[in-house]
C-alpha cells in the first residue's frame, strides 16, 4: 500500500523564499490562499479576509503564537502584507504588493441611536455636576480604526501604544520563558532536593543512581529543552520503580508456587480424562449415580 498524503499541501515557492524568507514564504502562500477563499471586496476592489484568534493560529498550526506573529510582523514590515488586530485578537489581513502605501481599510462600526434622557421634574434645579454627569453619559462614544502591524493609525496614540507595548511585553515573557529552557547534557545530576523527595516515596537513592545514566542518554537523544529536569527524573524513577515492584512481586509468587508444587502451566484438567470417567460411568450400568 502506497504513502497518502494526510491533508492539503502547502505551497513552496523557492524564488520568494529567496528573497523575503522560507517562514515568510509559506506563510504568505497561507495568508493568499486564504484571502482567495473567504476575502470580500473592500471600497477599493481589493479583497480583504477577517480571522478571528482561534482561526488565525489554526492557519499555521505546526507553529507557536510566537513564531506566526513575528512571521506576520516581518511580511508586513516587507511590504507584502498589511494586517491590522480588532476586538477580542481577530485580525484583518491584505495582501500588498512591495512599495505600495501601507494604509489599511479600517474596521467600519454602526453608530447605536442614543437615548435621550430626561430629567425629572423638581422644585429645586439639580446641581451643575449632576447635570454635566448626565450629558456627559448622553454622549455616544465614537472610535476610530482598529491598531495595525506597522501601520501609523489607531484607535488612538495612547490606546495604539498600549496595544504595542502589550505585544512587545507578550514577547518579552515569552523569550524570557525560552531562556530559561535549558537541554540535558552529559554529566547532568539531579539536585540534592530530589534526592531528599525519595524517601516519602520509599525509593532508595542507590535505585535512582542505577536510572541516571539512562535518563541522560534517552533525553539526549530527544533534543528536548526543559526549565525542570528534576521533575522528569523524578517521575522516571516511580514509574521504574513500580516496574521493579510488580516484578519482584511476581517471582516471589512463582517461587512460592515452587516450593508447594503449584503447577500454573498445567492447573486445567485434561479432557481426554474427563471423557473417559464418563464413558466409564456410562459403561457401569450398576452405578445408578450418574
């Protein structure tokens, strides 16, 4: 039986990985064929698709959130994309070609009527607060477009600012996260806490230098970053260390069983001897107990 292809293949383009790069390549042939399916026209003719969050991260799900912004923040610096954020971290995506104007339609919001409120009827007028407190309330709030990636217009300066700086820190926690990654390593030991957590599991420590060795060449190989090895080691010693348990337990019954001569290979009854005490009864026509 032949190899199936699981899903859709993405396309490759060489000459454009050349030129804007391999992530950006792909990514960009992602966003195109995206846009050509669901994309509807804007004022200009060109068309434009909206993605909400869980859809966006789905577009290139064999990547992090990390690596699709900073791929999509590089297209967009390029010149080949423009893409703005709205409510709730749905993006709005067009393509571009390299040295048109970075302007980006902005998100379109219907107006609610406002409702008019009276005042009630007193004696005596109310103060100038009070009445300031409810014109003000009266008052639609009107925004302006949404944020975009590298664009220069906004909600506004201060509310534009506030969504870059909570990107930037959003990048920040996350490569502060990565370097606290580290990978094994030969000569790698657990620290001194771990082996004083064995005892409560009634481990003994000379048990967990036997895995040592072992640990470290099975991570090796896996090319793996972890902040905690001690947490691995310590869940790799249990989980052998209830194999070691469960087999002890079954020999110490199998020597048992020796000792007493339990047969387990042969504990059923032949049947052929079976048949033959009841062909015997049958045969005894003296024996009126069958």
């Amino acid at each position: 039986m032949g190899f199936r292809f699981p899903e859709k293949p993405v396309l490759f383009y060489p000459s454009l990985a050349r030129e804007i790069g391999s992530d950006e390549a792909i990514l960009l042939a992602l966003y195109h064929e995206h846009i050509q399916l669901h994309g509807l026209p804007d004022q200009s003719g060109q068309n434009v698709a909206t993605l909400g969050r869980q859809e966006w991260l789905a577009l290139a799900d064999f990547w992090d959130e990390e690596r699709l912004a900073v791929t999509t923040n590089s297209l967009v610096s390029q010149g080949y994309l423009q893409a703005a954020f709205g409510q709730g971290g749905a993006i709005r995506i067009q393509l571009q070609q390299p040295g048109q104007p970075q302007v980006m339609p902005e998100y379109e919001y219907e107006q609610e009527p406002v409702a008019v409120q009276q005042l009630p009827v007193v004696e005596q007028p109310p103060e100038r607060n009070e009445i300031s407190r409810r014109v003000h309330q009266a008052q639609p709030q009107v925004r302006g477009p949404a944020p975009t990636f590298g664009g220069s217009i906004g909600w506004s300066n201060r509310r534009a600012q506030m969504s870059e700086n909570d990107f930037a820190s959003r990048l920040d926690a996350i490569e502060e996260k990565n370097q606290k990654l580290h990978p094994m390593f030969l000569g790698w030991r657990p620290s001194k806490i771990l082996f004083e957590m064995l005892p409560r599991h009634n481990i003994p420590a000379d048990f967990a230098e036997q895995l040592l060795d072992e640990f470290v060449l099975y991570w090796l190989d896996k090319d793996r970053k972890e902040s905690n090895w001690d947490q691995k080691f310590l869940a790799w010693v249990k989980r052998e260390w209830v194999k070691k348990q469960t087999r002890d337990g079954r020999e110490q019954r199998y020597a048992k069983d020796a000792n007493t001569g339990v047969n387990h290979e042969n504990t059923r009854a032949d049947p052929r001897e079976k048949r033959k005490r009841v062909t015997a009864a049958i045969m005894d026509i003296k024996d009126t107990d069958w």
